[in-house]
C-alpha cells in the first residue's frame, strides 16, 4: 500500500535523525575520537540490524491506531482532492500529499471513476470519482488531463 510505503520511509527518516543526533552530541563529549569512532560504528551497526523490524513494528501500530479512530465518524476526514496547473494535492486521514502533473504517467476513465497512474519508487494509482459532490468538476480535470498530462484511455 503506498501509505504504508510512505509512512515507513518517515519513521526510518526519523529514527536516522535521532542516531545522528545521538552520535553528534557524543561528540562533544569529550571521548578520544577513536574511542568516538567506535562507539559511532557500533550504534550503526545495531541501528542497522534492528531498522527493519523497527519500522515494520511501529509502522504496523500507527496504522492500527489509525484504523481504530476512523471507525469514529466525529474523527473520520475523507479524501480531498484539489489540482493546479502544476501540482494535484490528496488530503486523506492518512496524510496530505502533493504530486506534480509529469509524475502521472497513464489515465484510464471508466464509467464511474477515474484512475490516475502515479511514476514513483513504489507506483500507485488515484481513483477519483465521477459524481461531483463537493463542488468538485470533473470534466473540467478530465480535460485537463487529456491536453496537459496524458492520453487518457477511455474503458
């Protein structure tokens, strides 16, 4: 699931963060710099051993606390979807994300949705619907995707 892909690469971007600034401020410490050197490999070299089940594990718990509270109508948020001449912007319970127009590399229109194939390390698609509530004009994004973006194949 792209989310899951998503949410991973924030938790081991974080839990870097946190071993950098762990092995920076033993720096000052006041250690020989071998002594330092040695005991930065080290804290690597188990951060390194331990990444993986760290972030699958805490990954996994995020989105079981997620998917406890959408249960909840009062905290539920549902999907947004907004688009500029240059970029198109999800909002979701999950997190807000923007693309650029030259990351979708297919559109397929079917009779209720319209799917929109995003280039990535992990590729994924956005499903977007037909019927217009929320004020939301899908032809006018139909169209904009047929001058501007791509060929969009109609099934």
């Amino acid at each position: 699931m792209y989310f899951k892909n998503i949410y991973k690469d924030r938790i081991l971007l974080s839990a870097s963060a946190v071993l950098f600034s762990i092995i920076i401020s033993d720096l000052n410490g006041g250690h020989d710099l071998i002594e330092w050197i040695i005991r930065s490999l080290v804290l690597i070299i188990l951060f390194l051993m331990v990444q993986y089940s760290f972030v699958n594990a805490v990954s996994k718990m995020l989105f079981r606390l997620w998917a406890e509270l959408l249960k909840f109508k009062s905290f539920a948020c549902k999907y947004q979807l907004s688009f500029t001449g240059s970029v198109i912007r999800i909002h979701s319970p999950l997190g807000n994300f923007t693309h650029s127009w030259s990351r979708i590399e297919k559109a397929v229109l079917t009779k209720d949705f319209l799917f929109l194939y995003v280039k990535d390390q992990n590729g994924y698609i956005i499903s977007i619907s037909k019927s217009c509530k929320g004020g939301r004009n899908i032809r006018e994004l139909i169209s904009f995707v047929e001058h501007n973006v791509a060929d969009v194949v109609r099934v």
